[in-house]
C-alpha cells in the first residue's frame, strides 16, 4: 500500500494538495473489483461509489509498479487547465485529476495479472 500512496501523495504535494490516507475498505473493494476483471482484464470502469482510475501494462517481460500507473495518470497534467478547472480539447486529464483532487482524502488500490496473459 505505501507505494501507492507515496505516489499519490508526491503528485498531491507538487500542487499544494494535502495527502490521502489508505483506507482498507477501499482497497478491499478495489480488490474484489480487479479480480473480477483478472478474466478479461478490460479496462471497464466498476460503476461504484469510488472514483477510480485503471491501469494496464505488461508483456515483453516488463513489469509495471505502482509508481509507474500512477505516473501516467499525472502526466495528464499536461492537458488540465487550472483557472477553468478543465481538460484541453480532445484530450484526457480526468485519471489525474482524480488523483489531486482535494475532496479525495482516502485511497485503496489493487493489483491483478490478468489470467489471459
């Protein structure tokens, strides 16, 4: 768990956002979530009461950690436009927003292999 907060808490610092702390039950949650999907590995969102973000890497012999997902949502930040508090046109900056949103004050988080490789 702390590698995926100390991710998530460097991001949130860089723009003056206080940290998150873990929360088991999300994580619980995120668990039970990512195995469902561990079949498929679809990146289909669970439709839950928790923002999330979803991550999907591998292959070649690669293996991706926490700091490597959560990276490549805050990367996003390139496209988030502060002062109207919206993404640039046609591109995508939710995953990053989700991570330094202020109201988001919990963090649970799961990781699977996907049984099809």
């Amino acid at each position: 768990p702390q590698d995926y907060l100390n991710a998530h808490n460097a991001a949130r610092s860089a723009v003056g956002v206080g940290p998150m702390v873990w929360d088991e039950t999300v994580a619980s949650y995120a668990r039970n979530y990512a195995n469902q999907r561990s079949g498929d590995c679809l990146l289909q969102h669970s439709g839950g009461q928790y923002g999330e973000n979803l991550f999907k890497g591998g292959g070649g012999g690669f293996v991706y950690n926490a700091k490597d997902a959560i990276d490549l949502w805050v990367s996003e930040n390139q496209f988030y436009d502060y002062n109207s508090n919206t993404c640039a046109p046609q591109k995508v900056c939710g995953h990053y927003t989700q991570v330094v949103w202020r109201n988001s004050v919990r963090l649970g988080c799961a990781r699977v292999q996907c049984r099809n490789n």
